[in-house]
C-alpha cells in the first residue's frame, strides 16, 4: 500500500481495472477466448466476481471502472455489496465523458462515444453515485485530451470543483500521443488530484510528465500496462517477434511470464503509485501479481514505439 499522491488516499501498487469485465467487447486481443465468447449477463456477472475474489485475495484493494464500461458500475457495487465490503477497506475510481452505445452487442457500429459535456457530467454522476454510493472516492474525466476541449470548458471545471468539495476527489485519464500536453495543460488549472495515463514499455511518452504530475502531488494511475495485450504472449505481429523473445528470456530468468515482467517495468516508476491490471480471468490476474515482488533490468530504448505509431496500432485493434 502507498499514498495516492496527496489524496490523502491509501491504495494497492496493483489495481484492477475493470474495462474488459464489465462488457462484452472490448480490444484486448482475444477478449472473446478469456469469456469462452459467453456475453449472457449473469455469465458474465459470475465471471466479474471471480476476477474480483481472487483480486481481494491477492491484496488488490483499488478497483477503476468507467459509465462505458458497460455493467463494470453496478458488477463491482453489487461484489461490493454481497462480500460486505466498506468504503474504507477499499478505494474506487469511476470515470465520466462516455457513453456506452454498443447495447451488450459485440458487433457493434460504435461501442461508445466520447461526450464531455457538463449535462452528461451530472447525469453520470448521479448514475455512478447511484451504483457505488459512498464507496465513488475519485471520479475522473474519461480521456480528457485538449482536442475535447473539457479542459478549457469552465462550465465542467467549476462542477469538477463542487465536486471536489464534497469530499470526491477529482482526476482526468488520458489518452493519445498528446498525453504530456494535456497533462501540462491540466497542471495549470489547479482542478485534478489524480491522473489516469497509458505508460507502457511501448508507450513511455509520458513518463516526464507523470513524474512531474507527482512531483506537484497528484495520484498517478497507470492504465494499459500490457498495451492491451500487445506484450504479452498473445501478440503475433512479425515485427514485435523480436521483442517479445527479449521479454520471454527475462520472464524465463525472473520465473514468471511475460505479462509480470512487463508490469514489473512500470511498477518499478518512482511515479506509479497504481499500475492497474486488466486482467480478464482469474489466471491472467493471479499472472499479473507475480510483478510485485521481482526487479526486471529493462531498458526503454529496447521496445519503445514513436508514440504515434503506437496510438495508429491502438485505434487498429479490432473489438473482441
């Protein structure tokens, strides 16, 4: 456990993330094999629990979930519920500013759409306070980018604040190659305490950043870790043969997987306070925690992408 910047907020080095429990599609590869391609709800409601008992058993205490991520909302507050959980034994982090349009479809045209409006704001509020009630500790902006321009509309800022001071803290997550200049623009406004940012062994862009984030004492919230299962073994593309073998010979070294090692590599960030998992069944999770413990000699420049690149591959990934 570790501050959560200056929150005043105690969390777990590993969190879970709860993007590919709580709806049928998403663009992890091979999302489809880690449901059996059973989308039923309750399925996939049991299936949630599973993930979310072997997550608590391995000390997971931070759990981030989002109004697009389907039923993740009412799946954690209804585990939540059931194992008698109070809001002190566990800090939970939801996200505003997309809504979820793909109606438990996995063919979907659109899956969700982006809306950073201060109406959609207060009407997920109140969805989201009414799925974890006390238990909502940080409510952040789902990929705030400055294209979006939520960051410079005073309408959501001064809700944001409200907000704020009524005890939940306030965060924005980000996303694209322009994470830095969203997260300086973010910095000058005095607003947020936490940010939510992808930081990957393929994706280190942002690193400076963060780190300067931290330093002005927010929270930092890795997402994305595994680049949505870009390094791990799953990935299949010719031109990340290469570094995937580096990966495995370290893995092979430290006695765990690729996942842990590449996980271990932003744990091992100074700034990190949460790097969350997304693991998708109880195998990858249980994967997942063996980073925790072991120190992996990784160096940037041997995986790192132009961020650019990186982004292009990410919005090409198919859903499911």
């Amino acid at each position: 456990m570790r501050p959560l910047g200056r929150t005043g907020l105690m969390v777990s080095r590993l969190g879970l993330g709860m993007a590919a429990l709580g709806r049928p599609g998403y663009i992890n590869l091979s999302h489809g094999e880690d449901l059996r391609h059973n989308y039923d709800a309750d399925a996939m409601k049991a299936h949630a629990y599973q993930v979310l008992d072997v997550a608590w058993a391995n000390g997971i205490r931070y759990f981030d979930v989002a109004r697009s991520y389907g039923r993740a909302e009412e799946f954690l507050a209804g585990w939540l519920s059931s194992r008698a959980i109070e809001p002190d034994q566990v800090v939970v982090g939801s996200k505003w500013g997309y809504i979820y349009t793909a109606d438990w479809r996995i063919d979907a045209e659109k899956h969700e759409v982006k809306d950073h409006s201060r109406s959609v704001f207060e009407r997920q509020l109140a969805e989201s306070r009414a799925w974890l009630g006390s238990h909502l500790d940080l409510y952040q902006i789902h990929s705030a980018t400055l294209e979006s321009g939520v960051l410079d509309n005073a309408e959501v800022l001064d809700a944001l604040r409200r907000l704020k001071s009524q005890g939940v803290r306030v965060g924005l997550s980000l996303s694209g190659p322009r994470q830095a200049a969203t997260l300086s623009r973010a910095l000058e406004l005095s607003v947020f305490d936490c940010v939510q940012a992808t930081w990957n062994l393929l994706e280190p862009s942002v690193g400076p950043a963060l780190a300067e984030a931290h330093a002005a004492g927010l929270g930092v919230i890795v997402k994305e870790a595994l680049a949505n299962g870009r390094l791990t073994e799953r990935n299949t593309e010719p031109e990340s043969a290469e570094k995937i073998r580096r990966l495995r010979q370290i893995a092979e070294r430290s006695g765990v997987g690729v996942d842990a090692v590449a996980l271990a590599a932003v744990l091992r960030q100074p700034w990190a306070d949460v790097v969350l998992s997304g693991a998708a069944t109880p195998m990858q999770l249980v994967s997942n925690v063996k980073a925790l413990p072991i120190e992996v000699p990784v160096a940037l420049d041997e995986f790192a992408e132009p961020a650019e690149l990186y982004w292009a591959k990410r919005s090409a990934l198919p859903w499911n």
